[in-house]
C-alpha cells in the first residue's frame, strides 16, 4: 500500500501525549476515525506524500475509516497548529504477501522540517496503543529501512513481497509480550545451574501434557548442556515472582554445506511453558527474547522443529526455502529456519540435523 521511507525522526521519541508544544507549534495527533471533519485533509496529504499514487485511492480509502464497523481501519494525522506535517495508518493489509498476519502500521511520513524530533516515535507509539487496545497480540510493518523501526521496540521478523514482486523487511512489535514483561510480574533470564533439576521437571512436566512429544525432551535439554553446543547466555528462563514457569534452549547447530564449510547457526529446542501458564503468549514472548539475544551475539538464523501453523508467525519457514535439507525423517514443513537479519541465509546451502 503505502510504503515506509525514510521520512521519519532519527533520535528518541518524546513522551506521546496527545498535544505537545515544540518549536512554538501546538502539536497533535488527530485520530480520523474519532474526526471526521480531517477526513479530506488527510486524503490530500497523503496524496502530496505519495503522488505516483492516484488521489483517488486516498479519498476513498481514508473516506471509510469513519464507518467502519471493526477495529480496523484507523488513520492518524499528526498536525503542527492544525496543519497536516505528518501521518501514519493503521490498516488489516499493507499489499504484502503474509495476509495471514495482521494489523500493519502504513504510511508512516513526517516532513522534513519536523524531523529528528521524536514525532514519528509518537505517530508508531499510537498505532501500537490502538492495535493494544482492539486486542490484537502483534503489529507488523513492511519496509525497505533497518535500523529505524528497533529502538521502538519493532524486531525484524522476515522477507515478505509487495504487489510489485520487491521483497520487503517485515517486522513484528509484540504488543501481548510486551506487556507480560512491563506490567505482567514476568521476567526472563539465562538459567542457574543450581536449579537444573527444577528445570529438568518443568521440561518433563510441560511436555506430558503438549500435543507432540516422544517423552525425552528433558533428558535432549541435559544432553544439550553437557555438549560443546550448549550456550550459558541462551539457556533462558521466564519466571513468574521468582518462580521459574517456561524455559528455552538456544544452542549451537550446524549447516554442512556443499563446499565442505559449515555454516552456525542456533537450534530452539526444547521451548517448555508451564501448562497453567499456556494461552498468554508467554512462550512467544520467550521465544522472540532469545531470537533477540541470539542476533545479539552476533548469530544470524535460528533453527527449530514443530508446527508450521505456530511458528510461521514468528518468520519461520521451511529450511527447504533456503537450500537446506535436513538430514531427519522429518516432514519437510516441520523442520524450519528464521532469518535474524535480512539476507543472513542468503547462499547456504547443504543438509543439517536436528537430533
């Protein structure tokens, strides 16, 4: 739809109240949904934003926000003295490839002369408010920027495609685990080697009860500790008040590639939540922190096995995708791969092996 450039601020965002004052204008953001009257203004700014777009597909889009029965759509105006300088959508589609993810931040602009001043920060920061609010557990957002959308808390997620066939950076802001860390009582951090035999039990305990296992997933996770794979900063815990209630594994996995080189990566496994604890998003949030740390240590993919209908929204895809076979009798589907940074699988090719 309406493409993210480089049009925004490029230092910390202020604190998003609904008007402040900055450079002797009154600055607000105004919600066209909840404004009818800003209806035509916004389709004319959009339009002078975005002019290889007919002015017509504006008006009529923004012309319904007003009425719309759902959540969705919503369009935001931000305004210098009640002049339009920026705006931002909210949107069920961006004309990207993943429709099986939704809502999207689009059209994320500020002019020029009300840059590096926080304001795209507060345009992101409602869009984010709104998505919370309408109860959706993750906003996403295409673009062609990185470097930009991380210090608002946005993580890049996958390649997806435009309607024009150009691949596109896709990132996920997750609104559910967010909130579990700020304001849930749950923290994470690397486990203690005092307490592996409760981890031990919570690994058995979670996976009596989980729709797929063989029964071994605890003793797979001692073995994994006791290997040169194991990683002490990537053995996370969530805890509830003090008491540990999911776990995770990233350790060290392997690419053989053709060449005879191998590539490094790491393997999530085993992912452990507490049964009482399932269904809040705390095995998302769990997951998305150690892919978090895991690029900060400079890895570039994470590898796993499970259900394509979970993990997909995470980025994950078929390692087939990438030129890798594994090397199990897996279902090709089940054994997945994530990119941590665009391109980072970008000519590998070979097998790997998940057990």
């Amino acid at each position: 739809m309406l493409r993210h450039k480089d049009t925004t601020n490029r230092r910390a965002a202020i604190r998003p109240t609904e008007h402040v004052r900055i450079m002797k204008n009154r600055i607000d953001i105004v919600s066209v949904r909840d404004n009818p009257d800003y209806t035509r203004r916004a389709a004319e700014y959009a339009a002078s934003c975005w002019s290889e777009v007919p002015h017509a597909f504006y008006e009529d889009c923004i012309a319904e926000v007003p009425y719309a029965a759902g959540p969705l759509p919503r369009w935001f105006l931000l305004t210098a003295d009640d002049r339009p300088v920026g705006c931002a959508g909210l949107v069920p589609n961006d004309f990207i490839s993943r429709c099986d993810l939704w809502p999207w931040v689009c059209a994320l602009h500020v002019d020029e002369p009300y840059r590096n001043r926080g304001f795209g920060g507060m345009l992101l920061k409602r869009c984010i408010a709104e998505a919370e609010q309408a109860g959706c557990p993750s906003l996403y957002l295409a673009t062609e920027l990185t470097g930009y959308y991380e210090r608002y808390g946005f993580v890049y997620m996958c390649e997806g495609y435009g309607a024009d066939g150009n691949a596109l950076h896709i990132y996920r802001y997750d609104i559910r685990g967010t909130a579990l860390l700020t304001g849930g009582g749950y923290t994470i951090r690397p486990e203690r080697t005092d307490e592996r035999g409760r981890l031990y039990e919570l690994v058995k305990n979670a996976f009596a009860t989980a729709k797929v296992s063989d029964g071994t997933e605890q003793d797979f996770a001692d073995m994994l500790r006791g290997s040169d794979a194991f990683i002490p900063a990537l053995a996370l815990v969530a805890e509830y008040r003090g008491d540990p209630v999911a776990h995770l594994l990233l350790t060290r996995k392997y690419v053989r590639q053709k060449n005879g080189t191998h590539y490094e990566g790491v393997l999530a496994a085993p992912l452990s939540v507490d049964a009482a604890r399932r269904g809040i998003g705390l095995g998302s949030v769990l997951l998305g922190e150690g892919m978090r740390r895991a690029r900060a240590l400079g890895f570039g993919a994470v590898f796993l096995c499970g259900d394509p209908a979970y993990y997909h929204r995470f980025g994950f895809r078929s390692v087939m995708r990438y030129g890798i076979v594994p090397e199990d009798d897996l279902p090709a589907e089940c054994a997945m791969a994530a990119e941590l940074y665009p391109g980072a699988l970008a000519g590998i090719a070979g097998t790997i092996a998940y057990r």
